[in-house]
C-alpha cells in the first residue's frame, strides 16, 4: 500500500535523479573508456616511437652495408691466395736468397738471415727465420715493404730496432720470423 503524502526525494526533484544518472555515466565512461583507452594510446606511441627507432637503426646500418660488402670482398680478395701463398715444397735456400737479395737492394749491411729449427704444426711444417741487418731507418722500412710483398706467407713474429750509439742515423734490425710450407700427404 502506498501512502499518500509521502513522497520520495526522487519524486520531489527528478532533476537530481538525472544528475546521478548522468554521473554515473560520466565515471563509467572515464573509469571504463576514457583512461583505458588513453593508456593503450600511450603504448601505442610508445611501440610505435619503438618501430621508428629501429626503422632507423636498420636504415643506417643499410646504409653501411655498402662499405661492408666493399671491405668483405677486400678480405676475400687477400684471403684469396693464401693458400697459393705456402708452398708443397720445403725451398728454404730459395726463400733465404729472396731475403738476401732484398737486404742487398736496400743497400742494408751486415746481414745475417739464419733458419732455426723446422716444427710441424698440422698440414704445415714452420721454420722459424732469424734475419739482421743495419742500415738507415728508411732504408729498412723499404725492406718490410717488399719484404711483405713475397711470393710466400711469412709471419712476423718480433721486430727488434736499436740505435747506435754514436746516434749516427744507422739502425740495428733483427727479425724473428716465421715461414710456412705444406706438409706432403703420403698416397695410398
């Protein structure tokens, strides 16, 4: 039974009624759509500030590819003889002519190009090679030069530069060095 005369607040003002019907919806839509959405714009920026940064990392390093394709085919190109560069044969008197003969050119002095004891390593057999000389400074670095320009691998393994000690411009230089040949395989 409804009594009369009494009549609910909401009855009275149905304005507050529409108030707190349109509150309600404004928090729904900014608890429930607004600040979730704004959070999955926030990391959609983000991922995409992300994707640009890698677009452009990638884009810089495209752009490097070229150089390193060019310094790849240089290493390729040097690699390319090193086996044509250790020979089958041992042909250390021919080797150790070569050194004469390049000690010589460069007008160097007392030279003595000395083989040590041969040691096998694998496939390859190594003689280390002890070269010295004297001579002007620019006269020796002549002598690496084409000395590296050999028909043949040859590692370096201690360069030894000392003045003299009248400081007359003359160098005393001694190598210690290392040359290569193949080892023959033994057929069956």
């Amino acid at each position: 039974m409804i009594l009369e005369g009494h009549t609910t607040l909401l009855e009275k003002r149905p304005q507050l009624l529409i108030f707190i019907v349109t509150g309600m919806l404004v928090a729904d839509f900014v608890l429930f759509g607004y600040l979730p959405s704004r959070q999955r714009m926030g990391s959609v920026k983000h991922a995409r500030a992300e994707q640009r940064a890698v677009i452009a990392k990638a884009s810089s390093e495209g752009e490097q590819l070229p150089a390193f394709k060019q310094q790849l085919q240089k290493l390729q190109k040097s690699v390319a003889n090193y086996n044509a560069n250790i020979p089958s044969e041992r042909a250390l008197g021919a080797f150790l002519q070569q050194i004469a003969s390049l000690i010589d050119e460069h007008n160097l002095r007392e030279q003595v190009v000395v083989p040590g004891k041969e040691v096998k390593a694998g496939s390859l057999n190594c003689i280390p090679v002890t070269v010295s000389c004297k001579g002007r400074l620019s006269q020796l670095f002549e002598f690496y030069k084409q000395f590296q320009r050999l028909d043949r691998l040859v590692r370096i393994e201690q360069v030894k530069l000392v003045n003299d000690s009248d400081f007359n411009g003359e160098v005393s230089m001694q190598t210690e060095a290392v040359i290569y040949y193949k080892t023959k395989t033994k057929e069956g």
